[in-house]
C-alpha cells in the first residue's frame, strides 16, 4: 500500500512538471486577442437569439435642433416626447467638490431653454425652462399633466402645473445645499402614482428612494449604502412606476440591475439582472404590453458587454429584444417608452434623442394588460469577465489540475479494488447534476426572495418630532 501511494505521488509531480513547463511554448499558441475574440463571440450569439426590434428611425429629431447633454425624456398625455437637456452647461470632473458642492455657483441658471417638446414627426412645437436650472437630470409627467424635473446642481425637485411653466407649484430641497440624509443630493429622478403620491430617487449621494404625499409630506423612504441586502442601492438613477402590478421600478446603476419595490410599503419584490447588460444599467421604463416588459438601457464600461437597449419579459425575467443606433449606443442616460411600444432615448454624448418604432405593436388595436402576482426573480450575472484575465496560464494551470485529478481518480478507483457500481452511480449522479444546471442557465433565473419573507428589513419611516 505505501508503494502504490509513493507511485501516486510521483506520477501526480510528474503531470504537474510537464505541464508547467508546457508554458513555454511560442505565445502564438495564446494570443492576446483570444479571450477577447472568446468574448465577441459569445455576445455576438446572445445577441442573433434576440429579437431586434424596436427599429431605429434615423434623422429623428429635426436635426436643426440644438441641444447640449440630454439627460431625460418623458411623454406627456397627449403622446409628444419633452426632452430635458443641459445647453452649454456640462456636467464633468470639475462640476462638484469633494463634498458634492456645486463649484459654479455664482454663475447664472440656463438662460436657452432646457425642455424641448417635440411631436410625434420629430418637429419641435414647444419650448420651456429657461433661467430656472443649473444641471438638469430627471424629468417625467403624471396623469395630471404636471411636469416634474430634478436638478443635480440645486439639489432640488421641482412641480409645473400645466397652467404655469414659469414658477414652480412646489420644491422640494435645499437650493444649492446637499446634506447626506436630511437634505436631498443629486436627487436624480421622479416617479408619480395616479393617486399623487410621489417617489424620489435621492439619488448620487444618499442612495434611498422617498415616497411623499401629493402635497410633498415625506411618507417613508427606504435604502442602503452597503451590504448584500436588496435594499442596497448604488446610485438609484431612474424610476418608473407599475400600477397593474403595485411596484416601483429603479434602475439601480451600478449594481446593473433593475430593482422593483412595493409601492405601499417599500418592500422588496422583485429584481432582474443579465450578464449581457453588465454591471451598469442607466435607465428602465415599464409597460404593460403583453403582460408587462421592462425597456432599458446600460452603460459604457471598461470593455464588454456593448452599450445597448434590452427589452424585459416581467413574467419569466427573459430578454426578449434588443435595440441600438448600429452596433451600440454611446453614452444613453435615460428613455421613455409609449403605449404603443415607441421608444424613445436619450444621450449624454453625442447631444442626441433617439426614436425607435415596433411595427407590430403599432399595428396592434389592443394592448392586453394581466394582472398577476409579482415574483422574485434574479435573473443572469453581472459580470462574469474575470476567468479571462489569467490569460495563458489558465490553459497551464487548468490541464495540470485536470490531468492530476484524473490521476487521482484512477489511482483511487483501482485501490477500491474495482467496485465499479460506485463508480457508475457517481457518474451517473453526475450527469444528472449536469443536466439540471443547463435547465436552469436556459431558464434564465431562480427564485431567490419571497413576497412574505421575514429577511427583508423594513422600510426606514421618517422620525417622528
């Protein structure tokens, strides 16, 4: 028995010799490219699986039009897109202090126009906003036709009623004064029940989400900085709201995921994330088409995947679609989707609003809306690029671990002195395993959370005085 273990030994150090010194082979056997050309052609065949609509319509808007950085759009009840944009203020490295301080104080708000209404043919037929914002953000209407926009720079949100545009009906936050939890910084987005209550997404710094009543009194709000629970939010940078379904959406930056919270009490519900999207996702916007579906965007990253629009099945947490100006979009920031599936999105870089039309939606006399019970779904990973930055030695390292572990296997197996039944029901076992976690990788998600469980912490209620 001693011998047969000293010749294990040996033979497992010799596997591992040749196949460390199999490293020096010619580099050409690994070139730098390959694991990038590994990646290309796994998202280019996730990509060719999905349907890629909606289409881009190209020289949409009336390209006469000047904008600087638009940073949101919105449809109002009447079906024409208002556009949010910065004119010649930008937003850089140098826009904020440390202490997220606007450094151009002293400088006067935007005196062109800041939100552009458009009809349906891309031709301008209003415009609005001038001298009341410094760095605009996040825009969006309620049924009332109220518009409500955030900006970063002022730390504040505002309310127009749809009689005056030019003096706000409410604010809400401190003019120029970000505090971390008392005073609103960087709030970054606004979503309106039918009922009037109102959701904030306090958004770059204080990472929460605030629910008020219509007449701007705080109901709860809830959030986290840190930790692995699903309140944790990392830049919560866009909001939509799902009244068939009771939820908020949140495009949780970046997390790259899209969370979705009960809108009575902030519970944790639901939340999808896919590896093709990435770990950024800028914006989300829901539709009740065909049972609901989630319109998003992502994000630049250092590398894959490519900056795209994605469009979410809400019932089995499967992308379905895919849309882009060619290949990939630049730098998109917010979009906004009509009843009749027309998307619309908006870009940082290039100044650009982009118009994207589904036919068949279009073409569709009804829009069938199902009520269901929300699950809790995750689906996909974010991320799943690191295996490739070990570059060649992966190949080294991976064939001495199989060739030793096979090695192993058959010295062990003989040692038993050949009970194959074992061998064949481990084997067996095994497949199985195997064919069970393809189910799954197809499927697309598991369950993770349920409506009822007592794991979620309970939404933060605003002190009582």
């Amino acid at each position: 028995m001693i011998h047969f273990y000293r010749s294990t030994l040996k033979a497992l150090l010799l596997l591992f010799v040749s196949c460390i010194a199999a490293r020096r082979l010619p580099e050409e056997y690994y070139p730098d490219n390959f694991f990038a050309n590994q990646q290309s052609l796994k998202i280019n065949a996730a990509l060719q699986k999905l349907e890629h609509v909606p289409q881009w319509v190209p020289n949409w808007p009336d390209s006469k039009i000047k904008m600087g950085q638009v940073s949101g759009v919105a449809l109002d009840n009447s079906g024409q897109l208002l556009v949010f944009h910065r004119a010649d203020n930008t937003w850089d490295a140098n826009t904020f202090s440390i202490r997220n301080v606007y450094q151009a104080i002293g400088e006067p708000p935007i005196s062109q126009p800041t939100i552009l209404v458009f009809n349906e043919t891309g031709v301008m037929v209003d415009s609005w906003g001038q001298n009341l914002f410094h760095m605009p953000h996040g825009i969006t209407v309620d049924s009332e036709s109220n518009v409500w926009v955030t900006d970063v720079a002022l730390h504040q949100v505002f309310k127009f009623t749809p009689d005056n545009r030019t003096a706000p009906a409410l604010v809400l936050g401190e003019k120029f004064g970000p505090l971390l939890d008392k005073h609103f910084c960087k709030p970054s987005a606004v979503a309106v029940l039918s009922s009037g209550d109102f959701f904030v997404a306090d958004g770059y710094c204080n990472t929460r989400i605030v629910k008020y009543a219509a007449d701007g009194t705080k109901i709860l709000q809830w959030g986290k900085r840190l930790g692995e629970s699903p309140f944790v939010l990392s830049v919560p940078h866009a909001l939509s709201v799902s009244e068939d379904r009771s939820l908020l959406v949140v495009a949780d930056r970046e997390r790259g995921r899209v969370a979705c919270f009960r809108t009575d009490s902030g519970a944790f519900v639901t939340a999808f994330r896919h590896w093709l999207i990435g770990p950024r996702l800028f914006s989300v916007a829901y539709s009740p088409i065909h049972g609901g579906r989630l319109y998003i965007v992502n994000g630049p990253t250092i590398g894959p995947p490519p900056v795209r629009g994605y469009v979410i099945d809400f019932s089995s947490g499967r992308l379905i679609q895919t849309f882009a100006t060619g290949d990939s979009f630049s730098n998109p920031h917010d979009l906004v989707v009509s009843p009749d599936g027309t998307v619309y999105v908006a870009e940082l870089d290039p100044h650009r609003v982009h118009k994207f039309v589904d036919d068949t939606l279009r073409n569709e006399t009804k829009v069938n809306v199902t009520r269901t019970k929300p699950t809790t779904v995750e689906v996909g990973v974010a991320g799943g690029w690191e295996w490739e930055r070990w570059g060649s030695w992966a190949g080294a390292a991976g064939s001495a671990l199989g060739a030793a572990c096979g090695a192993l296997l058959l010295a062990l197996c003989r040692a038993r002195d050949g009970r194959k039944s074992v061998g064949r029901r481990r084997w067996e076992y095994d497949h199985s395993q195997f064919k069970l976690r393809r189910l799954l990788e197809r499927r697309r998600f598991t369950r993770v959370h349920s409506d009822d469980s007592e794991d979620e912490p309970a939404p933060m209620l605003p002190p009582t005085v």
